[in-house]
C-alpha cells in the first residue's frame, strides 16, 4: 500500500512540474506606469505577454526592445486585462 501511495505522489509530482515548463520567443519590453512597473515578453507565436520575475538574474532589462528565446516555467496564470500571467526564466537562448 504504501509503494503505491509513494508512486501515486511520484507520479503526480513530475506531470505537475513539466505542464508548467514552456519556450517563448518574443520581444522583451517595459510595461505599466511608474511606480508599478515590470518587464515582459511577448510571445511572436500566442500573442500573449508574460511578466518576468526575475530578470536580473539574467540581465534580461538590457535587451529591451529585442526579440529573445527564453526557457521559462509559468508560475501564475493571467488573471486579467492588467494582470499577466507570470514566469520565472530558467535559460536565455
């Protein structure tokens, strides 16, 4: 019974983790107002703009304005019109 509960978890644990994994390709660029402002990428294939959360881990803010491949993992979902969804960046190709 409990190898299969260790398994069951195992299981559910690594199909969770590489759901949340994608490859964007898009232009990186500043958006909203001061003081609330954040640095995204607009995916050239969906349309649609993510929040980067941690860009200075890889000095993402110095290439504004250029189109960029990054590996990232979608932490949050987009809520709404303001609130995009948000990624954390593990590679800049």
């Amino acid at each position: 019974m409990k190898k299969i509960l260790v398994g069951l978890m195992l299981i559910g644990f690594l199909g969770c983790a590489q759901d949340n994994m994608m490859e964007l390709e898009g232009r990186v660029a500043m958006k909203g107002s001061s003081p609330h402002t954040y640095l995204s990428i607009k995916d050239s294939k969906s349309q649609k703009s993510y929040k980067i959360s941690n860009q200075a881990k890889f000095d993402l803010m110095t290439k504004q304005n250029q189109t960029v491949k990054v590996k990232a993992v979608l932490i949050k979902e987009a809520i709404g019109p303001g609130f995009p969804a948000i990624i954390e960046v593990v590679e800049v190709k």
